[in-house]
C-alpha cells in the first residue's frame, strides 16, 4: 500500500478514518465478499445510498489502483478483490498516524 495515498481525516467515524467515505463504504463490502463487480457493489449499497453506476466504477478503480483491491476482467466486466484484509489495513494505517505524531511531536514539553 503506497504511502502517497495516505488520508487521515481523525472527525469520520470506522475506516472512512483512513479513506474517504464511498471508498470506506466499498471498501466494507469488498471486505465482506470474496469478490465484487460494480453491480454487486450497487446492490449492496442499497437505495438509500444510491451512486451512478459510473461513480462506483471509477472509486472501484482506483482503489485498485491504490493496490486495495484487485481487478480481474471476466467477460465484459471488472471482478474486484481485496488485496489486504482489513486488521492487516488498520494496523498499519494506526501506525503510520502512531510513528508520524511520535517523530513529530515527540520533543514537545
């Protein structure tokens, strides 16, 4: 997982801690599947959090391209993987946010 994709934003809530909040939401349920396409993915958003087809799309796009998850074509479609599982992913997302407040801020009074 490249550092140059690193986003923290400490006001969210769950993982959209360390993504932004349509990444974190596919991201949970690419976490929760062996594999996803876009329509699976706007299937279990729901209607209540309805995205264009192309948004997911893209946001699924690159998080693969964030090396998150895997892309495979399978006839006409795209099938997405997790390329990490998630404790794997938090763990080092809080050390990251943990080494950098600590080189950082460590000679403070």
């Amino acid at each position: 997982m490249p550092a140059r994709y690193f986003y923290f934003d400490p006001t969210a809530d769950g993982t959209a801690v360390f993504m932004g909040p349509t990444e974190a939401r596919l991201m949970e349920i690419a976490w929760s599947r062996d594999s996803l396409t876009v329509k699976q993915a706007l299937f279990q958003l729901g209607e209540t959090n309805r995205l264009a087809y192309t948004t997911v799309m893209t946001v699924l796009s690159r998080l693969a391209d964030k090396q998150l998850l895997s892309r495979k074509k399978v006839g006409r479609s795209f099938v997405y993987r997790p390329m990490i599982d998630k404790a794997t992913y938090l763990k080092t997302r809080v050390k990251t946010v943990a080494d950098c407040m600590s080189r950082n801020f460590a000679k403070l009074p």
